[in-house]
C-alpha cells in the first residue's frame, strides 16, 4: 500500500498517473466496502474526473500540488458543493450544501482527489459510529468489532486502504479514538488552526477539523495543506502555522515529556493500554528525551464537564434543523407540529439525548449550576494543562482505554460509551492539540493508540514525538 507521501512524488513526477492511483483505491472499495461499510457515498466518477483533471496538469508541465493524485475521504458532516452530506442523520435527508467547506477546497486546490463521503455517529455524537442512521462501520481489523467514532468511517476507510488519507472532525476525541481503534494516526490540531468553514456545527467551542493518515508523515502532508488562516471561521487563528514536515524528523533528544498519573490510571484503562503507554514512554526516553510522571488533577472533571457544555453548544446549534431550511419535512397542521414532527421522525436516540441534555443545562434556573460550574471547570483544567506545560514539552496517555470492542457491546449504555473518550475530552476543553499514534497490540491482538498531547500550538514538537514513536512501535 503506497503512502500518500510517495503517491504525490511519484504522480507529480509523471511516473504514475493519478488515475492508475485511483482505480487501485476503487478496487479495493469494490473488494470489501460491503463488509466494512466505511462511505454513505462513493464519489467514483467524479473522482475519476478530477483525477483525470491532475493527470492533465502534470501533462502540461503544470504542479498539481502536495496532494498530488491522492485520494482523500471526507467525514460525511464536511460540507460539499451540489453533493449530499447528511452527518449520517434522516434530517439531511435530500440536503445539498451550495458550498464546499475550506478544508474540502484546500484537498482539491492540493490536487487532492475526494474519494467520497464517510459514515459517522449521526452530528458527530457517539464513539462508534453505531449511532448512525444508516448503519454501522465495522473495524478493517476485525469486522465484528467498531471502529471508534464518531468519525469510524474515516478512521477505516485509511485503515481498510480504501483512502490513503482521511479528514474527521475531534469534539471529545473524535479523530483519535477510531484512529487508536483501527490502529491509524489521527490528530486534532490546536483549536483555531483549522478552519471550521462548512463543518456541520455540533459543539462550536470543542469542534476541530484533522487528518487520518497511515503514517506520521502522512498526517503532516494532510495537516500542512488544510492548516491557516481562514477569513470565513471567526475563530480561525490568524497565525500562518510553521510547515510541519521539514522538522519531523528532528527527534526528540532533551525533549521534556510527561506522563498524565490521571489519566494512565483512568477508570477502564485495559493492562495492555497502561503497558503500551510505559513501552511508548521507555522508547522516547531511549530516544533521548526526559520521561517524568505528572499530576494534571482537575482532568478527572473532563468528561462531566464536557457533558454539559457539548450538549449545551449542540442544542443550540441543532436548533435550525426545523423542517424549513434543511432535508427532510415531515408536515403537520401547523408550523409548531411541523417542527416537532420533522424533529421527532429526523432525529435518532442519541441526538435527542443530548438536546435534552443541553436544553436542561442551560434553562433558567439551572444554567449557573449546570452550564456555568462546567465552564468553570473548564478553566481549571486549562490552567493545570498550563502549569504542566511549564515544565514539559509534552504529555502523553492512552488515548482509549480499550482496544476495539464488539458491535453492541455499549450500544445501550450511553455512560459507558461515553467513557470511551475519557482521555481524549481534557485537551478538546482547554483547546490543545492532540494526537493518536498505533503503539503495538492489546487484548486479541487489537491495535492500541498512544496520544500525544501539546500546548496550543506546539504542533512542530508533537509531530517530533509523533515520529520518534512510529519509528519505535512494536
Ligand atoms: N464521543 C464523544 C461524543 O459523543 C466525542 C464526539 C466527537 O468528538 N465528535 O460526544
């Protein structure tokens, strides 16, 4: 399986053509998409006409970009022009964005080929793409197991090799637990550092949008490209990122890393996770760096506080799903029925958990108890994530407490599924980035994701010890 890295050098340098590149891919989506189900829609054809397309640039002595001929998934809550993008929700149904998101113009102006559109946890909220409405991913690895999510489809589609790259967004974990579960890297950038620009809103304050990649490298190449200043995201940082991939292999030596007590010992952390993470922890050490225990205390608060200000963001934000400008209407005789019909027959289980999650934790009288003690909260955490930032470069945790688990397995308990993002949720609060990277096996011979955690925009060092462990990986 050809890196993207090589896929772009070999297409820009005439060697291979874009096309070539993409029938293989198309293959392998024929070979088994029906057993892993990571698309709601395959773009064959119009994938073969932009690859085409970066196959005549090459023929007139023109640079298609980076991204070269490499086909790119895009998580299915990514707005594209004239192309359906349903977040994996009924109440899309029929929807066309006018529009393509700034990462999805940023691929294709990179000579990126969008391969297609990927299942998710319908607006993004689950941890196994389970929750989506039309049916579940199942792990490359292992077909009777989940991918992680929400961006399962993504994060299997890289692992499946049906895309040698992928774009997901990271609420709470999002691109990281399904790329620890299929055993991908997967990072979510510094909050700001990627343009927001035609994501499908879930929690506005939390959302980012980061690459699946088969490789270290891989994800800078994709990072590079979509990273920047965005004058259509008000919170997009103005800041114009260093390049990532010249530095990556920079190593780690007196690198100052540290290891999150609270978080290696988090509820349902498996043996395996704690012993992947000390062997990741023992490689960076023989590569140099200082490796030292840290307590960062207000963490253990993450997930709690995180399920109040999410659910929060995302009844707000889900509130212009009414049957009028949006997919589906189901009609009624009058408007407020038609409203709550459309709501009612568009919306599955887990959405409308978190409506009436966030509408009670914002209505008057619990908004301060709720609401405004999660925010505080919040605040904590960041500034403990500060205070260890003062004596360390980097810190590292599991970034799932479980390998993969069976389909079904937490489909009915929502706390439990909620746990799954444990040590992922933390950096999504104070805004940092973060990383996941394959660091060897657990239980059954599942992969196992080690994350890497950084202060904001220190994306330049996590990627040095993103590298220094893919080259350290059992
Ligand atoms: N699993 C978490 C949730 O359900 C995080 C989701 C995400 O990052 N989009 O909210």
């Amino acid at each position: 399986m050809s890196a993207a890295t090589e896929i772009a050098a070999a297409v820009r340098a005439g060697r291979r053509t874009a096309r070539d590149v993409l029938e293989e891919h198309l293959a392998r989506i024929d070979a088994r998409e029906s057993e892993v189900h990571a698309f709601n829609l395959v773009l064959a054809d119009e994938a073969r006409a932009a690859a085409d397309a970066v196959d005549a640039l090459v023929a007139s002595g023109a640079d298609p970009g980076p991204l070269a001929g490499v086909p790119v998934a895009l998580k299915d809550n990514l707005c594209t022009r004239g192309v359906p993008t349903t977040c994996s929700s009924r109440i899309l149904a029929g929807w066309r964005p006018p529009y393509d998101a700034t990462v999805v113009q940023r691929v294709v102006a990179a000579g990126g080929v969008v391969a297609g559109k990927t299942n998710l946890d319908e607006f993004a909220m689950g941890s196994s793409t389970e929750n989506s409405a039309f049916g579940p991913t199942r792990n490359p690895r292992d077909v009777s197991r989940v991918p992680g999510g929400s961006s399962g489809g993504s994060a299997a589609a890289v692992a499946a090799g049906f895309a040698p790259l992928a774009l997901g967004s990271d609420t709470g974990g999002s691109i990281r637990q399904p790329a620890a579960l299929c055993g991908t890297v997967g990072v979510k950038p510094t909050y700001g550092a990627v343009s927001r620009y035609g994501l499908v809103a879930f929690a506005s304050s939390l959302d980012q949008i980061g690459p699946f990649a088969g490789s270290v490298a891989d994800a800078a190449l994709l990072l590079d490209v979509i990273a920047g200043p965005d004058p259509l995201d008000s919170t997009s940082s103005p800041r114009v990122p260093a390049a990532l991939g010249p530095g990556l292999r920079d190593g780690v030596a007196g690198l100052r890393v540290g290891l999150i007590d609270e978080l290696v010992d988090a509820e349902g952390v498996e043996p395996e996770v704690r012993d992947a993470v000390s062997r990741a922890a023992a490689a960076l050490e023989a590569a140099g760096a200082t490796v030292e225990r840290v307590s960062v205390p207000s963490v253990v608060y993450g997930l709690s506080a995180y399920y109040l200000i999410a659910p929060a963001e995302a009844s707000s934000n889900l509130a212009r799903y009414d049957g009028v400008r949006y997919g589906l209407r189901v009609d009624g005789d009058d408007v407020a029925t038609m409203n709550a019909r459309t709501r009612d027959v568009g919306f599955g289980p887990e959405v409308k958990r978190r409506i009436m999650l966030g509408t009670y934790a914002l209505s008057a009288g619990y908004y301060d108890a709720y609401y405004g003690k999660a925010q505080r909260v919040r605040t904590l955490i960041t500034r403990d994530f500060a205070r260890a930032y003062e004596r360390f470069d980097a810190l590292l945790s599991p970034t799932s407490p479980t390998v993969a688990f069976p389909l079904g397995a937490k489909a009915d308990n929502p706390l439990a599924m909620y746990l799954s993002d444990v040590c992922t949720i933390p950096t999504n609060l104070a805004g940092h980035a973060a990383a996941s990277v394959p660091f060897g096996t657990g239980r059954d011979g599942l992969p196992v994701g080690v994350q890497v955690l950084v202060d904001a925009e220190q994306e330049p060092t996590m990627f040095r010890v993103m590298q220094a462990l893919e080259e350290r990986a059992s």
